[in-house]
C-alpha cells in the first residue's frame, strides 16, 4: 500500500509529525534505482535494523560524520512514531510504564485487559514482549527511540576492573583497543552527548549537602562495607577550576543522571532527560532540508513499523532483508553494511534465524546477562541528619546520591561490582515516594504549594541496589523456539538464571551495604517502613528483589572479542564471519558490570561510527594551488537570492559524494564563493552532468551579488562576469558560443570545441583569467579563448572592488562540480 503524501487525521490528532519525520517503505525504496530510473538515484548503502534507542543514536551518527556525502542511510524500525522526546519532558508524561501487573504478569495489552483495562494505558500501546520465558520479563517498547523514552537516566561509567582485558583473547574480555578507545574518547563523548558529564545542577540545597556529606562520612569511617573508598574512584565529572580535593571528592557521590535542567552553552537549550528521538528527528530533517525534499537526493530516512524478518546471506555477506511490509527482499548492494540494533534479545534472535551455518554460530545467544536489583525503602525523621541540617530549614528538598561497591570475599578475591542509587525527599507526610520531585520538567503550581506547606518533619529515602550478574552462565541463553508461531515466525526462548553461588553472594552483599547506608542515614534516629509488608531483617525499611527481567539491561549474546571461537563479533563489532553485518547496542558486552548499558551503549555507537564512516580528511591540491571546496564543508558559499518570484527559489547545492550537487529552483541560480578572487588566476574544477541534455556554467569575475539591486542576484553575474557554459546541446539554438566550454553568448572567441564525456563521467575544467584574456581547457584540450574589450563586464578583482566566481543552477537540470581550487597568477 502506498504511503500517503499528505498528514493523515486519526480520530482526534493530524499526525504531522509522523508524515514529516518518517518515510514509507514504498517511497525509501522508489528513491533508489529499483523504483526510479533517474541517473542520481543511489542505493542505501547503510542499512540500520532498529530504530529505538541504539539504531537512533548511530544513525544519527553516521549521517552527521558522513559530511561529504557519500552514503545514503535507511533505519528500518519495527514500532510507529510514539512520542517525539522522553514523556517525562512532556508536563508530567503521558503514563507510567510499570513493571508488573498486581497478579505478577508482565504489563501486555492484553493482560492490561485481562484485568479490567479495556484500552491499556499509553505506555502499553507500544509495550511488548516478543519472546517466550519463564522469567518476567517487561520487553520491549516497540516505537522510535525505544527503551530511551521511558528510561530512569541513571547512567554510571564502567570502572577499568568491570572491563576486564586480555590480550590472548580468553573468554568475556573486552578488546584492549575497545577499552583504549572507550577510556580516552568514547565515554567522554557519550557522557556529554548523555548530559552525564557534569553535577546534577537542579539537585542542591540543604537535604542534598547534608545526605552527601553523612554518606561521604560514613564511607570514610568505614561505617558502610564493601564501598568503594572515595579516592579509589575516577574523577569523571568536569571539575570546576578552584575545587578543593575534598569537594571533588565529595563530587564522586553525585548522581549520574542523565538530566540537564541548564544550557551547556549560550544559544543551546538543556535537553532535560535524554532519549534518542531528538538526536534522529534532527538528523532526518536535516537530510529533508538538505535534499529540498527530494526523497532522491534524502541521505536518511527512517521507516516505522516495518518489522525485519530475517536477512538472507551468500558468500559471508548479507545481501538480502526480508520484512514484513513486502513480498520481495530489501537487497542489500555490493559494498553495503547492515547494523543489527534491536533490543539486545531480538538482535540475537535475527542473528540466530539469519546465520546458521557461520562457523561460531553455537556462540550465538550464549553469555547472556543482566542486572541483579534490590529496593529498599524508608523514611527517617530530619532530626537524623542534623546538625548537618540545620533546623531553620523547611523548604521541601530532594538528593540524589550514588555509592559504588566492591563486592569481595575474606580472601580478598573480587565477587563482582555494584552501585546504590539513592533518591530522597523532603515530604513530611505528604507521599512515600522520594522522587516526587524528580525530572519534571512542567510543575503542577498546586503541587508545588502542596509541597511548600509540608511540615518537612521527615525524609523518604529509597536505596535502589544494581549488581552485575558473572558471564557465561550456561543456564542463561537465548534460542529459538523449535516451531514457528502463528505468523509463521519463530520467536526466541529466553532463560536467565543467577550463579547460584557467585551472583547469590554478591547479591546478599549488596544488600546488606545498602542496610549500612540506611543506618547511617538514620544515625541512631527510629526508621519507618512505607505501608505494607516489611522485612524484619532490616533496620525497618521495606526491602525487596527483583526480578531478573525487571531492569531491561539485558546484555551480551552476541558478544565482542578477540578470538572467533570464544566470541560472535570481533572489536569492530562486526561478526567474525559476515563481513557487512554488524552490531550496535548491549548485545556486544563481554561483561555487564553494574551500569545501565545506556552510556557505553551511546558510547560504543559512537565508535562504531567512527569505525564506518571516519571523518574525511580534506582534499589536497597540487602544489600553488588553494582549495574553494575541500569535499566536506562549503562554509564560504552562498545561494543567490530572488525576490520577486511567487516561489522566490534560486536553488541550492548539497554535498553529495564529495562533490556540490546543484539542486535547481524556479529561476537560474548562483552558487558563489564569499572570498574575492584575486586579479588574475587558474582556476580548476571538476564538473558532471546526470543528463546528457544538463545545463549550467560557472561564471567569473563578477561584483557581489547584492551591489546592483537585482530582484535576482544570480544576473548580477550574467551582466557583469563571464559564464564557462556547460551545454551539450548549446541551448536553445546549438549555436557554437552556447555550447560546453564557450564564454556564453560571446560572439568574438576562438573556438575549437570538443564533446565533452559522456553524462555520469567527470571533465574538467582549467579557466585561466589574465587581464581581459579568458582561455578554456576541457579535459586537457584547449576549446576557447576570449579576449574582453567591454570597460564594464569582467572587472579585475581589487581591494575596492572586489570580483568573484560561482556555480549556475539552472532550472530543470542537475549538475555536479568538486575539487574546485585557483592558483594566482
């Protein structure tokens, strides 16, 4: 079915944005040469499988380090358009994502209205879990920008000993060029990329200093065991000059929150809770604008609901992508590269239905791992923390906090790692949640007065405990299911279970650091347990574990590594034995540590695409010669301007394949270089056509634009420069002076033209402007030369007056030019 051109209504919204962000299949594969006979129609040579919270941000990526052009890329996304940033952003959000129903099971539509919720509730209208288990897992959020628009922001950063490496390729090891790169570059990158790389300005105040530096305190005396000591840890924050060592240090229990409620710099906005839907709306608008809507020339685009079945593959390379959206397979062109970023179970799935017979297929699925987690929660009177807390305090407050946690043996040896992220309120008895106030970005003016009218007599406080799970546990795994389902699919078999002995251990670990934080928090004060069940082992705090499916960090099955045998993707996070498939998301970590996967996620993403698509380096000139396009940026062009015109559009050039592509208007155009020439000079360029019947020219010596009050500035040049004409078939009467490598419309030139090559090949032009003499070399051949003889066109550059060159884009016709330089003569 085609997609509409036009917004469609629902029956209560018009989905403009949808229209305006997304493409139709149909219309990404009319764009190519399978559906347009155009000569400048390409093929998607980037093929990106998932477009939630990974597929996004390494699209998104890709498109902006491909600066010359090069390359078109497609995000094939399962899920609709939800929701254009992270709910909480907008007002209060539109729902809360929960992780189980009251009878245990995951929240599915259909078990929403199983329990009285005839039409679900926002969340669960793109909410799924695609796989059969026995563990509760909450699955997947099927929309653009995935898990991102719903996650809690905490993001810590990966310590060296959770990133443990081997040069002789041992098993679950990370690649020491990985960990090199991540250290030095990546994490920094992704951390302000993420808003985690500086403090948390919109948590301070009384409650947040006192809480921080109780804890900071506590860990210092040893009152609270297995935490990492304060100075063992990286400083990975940006430190303000003149912070003292013991702020800094203090600075260590901020929370990681991936929250900004201040600009980073002047004229940027804060990007409050970060998901990736942004980054990818502004990446494909940008490719619209760009291509001034031409879904031909659009370098990105991205397709919803279109749900990848299977990729078919010959020879060690992928060459086909099946979908559900048509009969006929994506085809996948020579030199083309597909990413597989799903949610790390699904991207094993396709892996495992797309790659049997690879000879490491049996480690497919395998080392799957995700996070152990603890809650505990209470609520302790203020006079706990003073005086830290001074008395006169009672303006509603809030903290939040993070402790990072060693978990070893009497021996010495390392268990594993783990974090606490605390949240506290200031509430009185208004509410036990202790992040009432937390991330909302539009208050409710009732709540606030609410909130400044509690009597602050206490303080909610809620410990939540992340610990990593030991690699290679053989009873967790991913397979496929033995029969298909009723779409004729064969869903994954998930199993995820604990070491019994390690992961047990570290879990009791952590959770009695968590108990030693609580006492130290209540400092001797009476602890008091929310409403319900409480667990009497604790100092009065309500206490609870997870499920293990509960966190939606799963990680690993198809992990990276030195050594194919022991691994399903090498450190380019390729797979071994596919030489253009590749795999962007937690699906590659060889260990899970105790962050959210979300910062090296972004992170490794980002190499990636680095690792694809490497920033070009400009190109070089032969000696004497200065670049005017270098292949990657055109800062110092501009476009003509019209102003008498219904439409007032002069065209535009785009940066396509290097090269600056004329995308004509209603009216000749003039794409011209800012700098002024110098007198006399060579000027070298070269030039293709799409059609052997394009026209166009480039024009030299001419005064600004702007001087002579045109309605359309691009006559300035014609009036008072001289056009190269790039013409085949010299139009519109075939004359010799309107043909290829003719100074246009000149009557008194020597001519001895020659045909230029073919369209789709490149020619070049050498113009030698010297005095009032203009000669003209195609291909090498001298085809004219022209002496001037009109005191007002054609004018040497000076000082006062200065002259320019410049590109026509002429209506109806396309038109290529790249490696533009001059030589002074």
């Amino acid at each position: 079915m085609a997609t509409s051109p036009t917004p469609q209504y629902t029956d209560f919204t018009r989905d403009v944005l949808g229209r305006y962000i997304c493409n139709g299949l149909d219309e990404a594969m009319n764009s190519t040469p399978e559906g347009n006979n155009r000569p400048d129609a390409r093929d998607f040579d980037i093929i990106v499988i998932g477009g939630g919270t990974f597929g996004s941000a390494i699209a998104q990526q890709l498109y902006a380090n491909d600066r010359a052009g090069n390359h078109r890329i497609l995000v094939l996304e399962g899920g609709p358009f939800f929701v254009p940033e992270h709910n909480q952003n907008m007002s209060a959000g539109i729902g809360h994502k929960g992780d189980k129903l009251d009878n245990g099971k995951p929240r599915t539509i259909s078990n929403l209205r199983a329990q009285g919720h005839p039409d679900g509730v926002p969340f669960e209208e793109v909410w799924g879990l695609p796989w059969h288990s026995p563990i509760g897992f909450s699955g997947l959020s099927y929309n653009i920008g995935g898990r991102s628009v719903h996650w809690g922001g905490w993001s810590p950063r990966l310590l060296d000993e959770e990133m443990p490496t081997s040069s002789s390729g041992a098993p679950h090891s990370w690649p020491i060029d990985v960990v090199n790169d991540l250290k030095s570059q990546y994490f920094d990158e992704a951390a302000e990329q993420i808003g985690v790389d500086i403090t948390n300005d919109f948590i301070h105040g009384p409650l947040h200093e006192a809480m921080r530096q109780r804890l900071a305190d506590g860990i210092t005396a040893g009152n609270i065991d297995s935490a990492i000591p304060l100075s063992e840890l990286p400083t990975t924050l940006k430190i303000a000059p003149g912070t003292s060592p013991e702020e800094e240090k203090l600075l260590k229990l901020e929370a990681p929150l991936a929250v900004q409620s201040k600009s980073p710099r002047p004229g940027f906005f804060p990007i409050n809770k970060f998901s990736t839907v942004p980054l990818i709306i502004k990446a494909v608008r940008a490719a619209y604008k760009e291509s001034n809507g031409d879904d031909v020339k659009k370098r990105l685009m991205l397709v919803p609901k279109c749900h990848v079945k299977r990729l078919g593959q010959q020879g060690g390379r992928v060459t086909e992508i099946f979908t559900n959206q048509r009969d006929k397979p994506i085809i996948v062109p020579p030199g083309g590269k597909v990413i597989i970023a799903l949610g790390t179970i699904e991207s094993i799935r396709l892996a495992l239905l797309s790659f049997e017979g690879m000879p490491n297929y049996a480690n497919i699925g395998k080392n799957l791992m995700a996070h152990l987690r603890s809650n505990l929660q209470f609520r302790i009177p203020r006079e706990a923390l003073e005086p830290l807390l001074a008395p006169t305090v009672k303006e509603l407050q809030s903290s939040a906090l993070f402790v990072k946690g060693r978990a070893t043996r009497d021996d010495g040896s390392v268990i594993g790692h783990f974090h606490q992220q605390i949240t506290a309120s200031g509430l009185g008895f208004v509410d036990f949640n202790s992040e009432a106030e937390l991330f909302k970005t539009i208050p409710d003016l009732d709540d606030l007065e609410l909130f400044k009218t509690a009597d602050d007599g206490s303080v909610v406080i809620t410990i939540r405990g992340i610990g990593e799970m030991t690699p290679e546990n053989s009873n967790s795994f991913v397979r496929l299911d033995s029969d298909p389902d009723e779409n004729g699919e064969r869903r994954a078999f998930v199993r995820i279970e604990s070491n019994p002995s390690v992961d047990q251990e570290l879990h009791a670990i952590m959770d009695a650091n968590a108990q030693d934080i609580a006492a130290v928090f209540a400092n001797g004060k009476p602890v008091e347990p929310p409403p319900g069940p409480s667990n009497p082992s604790l100092i009065g705090g309500a206490f609870r574990r997870d499920g293990l499916g509960s966190t939606h960090h799963e990680c690993g099955g198809l992990e990276m590594g030195n050594d194919p045998s022991s691994s399903v993707t090498n450190p380019d996070a390729r797979f071994w034995h596919i030489e253009n498939a590749y795999v962007a998301g937690p699906a590659l970590f060889p260990t899970i540590g105790s962050p959210n996967p979300m910062l090296t996620g972004i992170a490794l993403c980002r190499r990636l695409a680095d690792h694809l698509l490497p920033q070009p380096d400009p190109q070089v000139v032969e000696p004497g010669f200065t670049s005017l396009f270098d292949g990657i940026t055109a800062n110092r062009w501009r476009i003509s301007k019209i102003s008498n015109q219904p439409n007032n559009d002069p065209g535009k050039a785009m940066i396509r394949g290097g090269a600056l592509e004329m995308i004509p208007g209603n009216d000749i155009g003039l794409f011209w270089y800012t700098k002024p020439m110098p007198a006399n000079y060579i000027l070298k360029l070269e030039w293709m056509r799409f059609k052997h019947d394009d026209n166009s020219g480039v024009f030299v010596r001419f005064p600004h634009p702007d001087s002579k009050g045109y309605n359309n500035t691009a006559y300035v040049a014609v009036d008072f420069g001289f056009e190269i004409q790039i013409d085949e078939l010299g139009q519109p009467d075939g004359l010799p002076i309107h043909r290829t490598g003719a100074i246009y419309n000149e009557p008194a030139q020597t001519l001895s033209q020659q045909p230029a090559f073919p369209a789709g090949e490149w020619n070049e032009f050498e113009i030698r402007v010297q005095n009032q003499t203009y000669t003209v070399f195609l291909n090498g051949t001298q085809v004219t030369t022209f002496t001037n003889t009109d005191p007002n066109r054609g004018l040497p550059s000076t000082a006062a007056e200065p002259s320019f060159i410049g590109l026509q884009t002429y209506p109806g016709s396309g038109m290529a030019f790249r490696n533009i330089r001059f030589k002074p003569l």
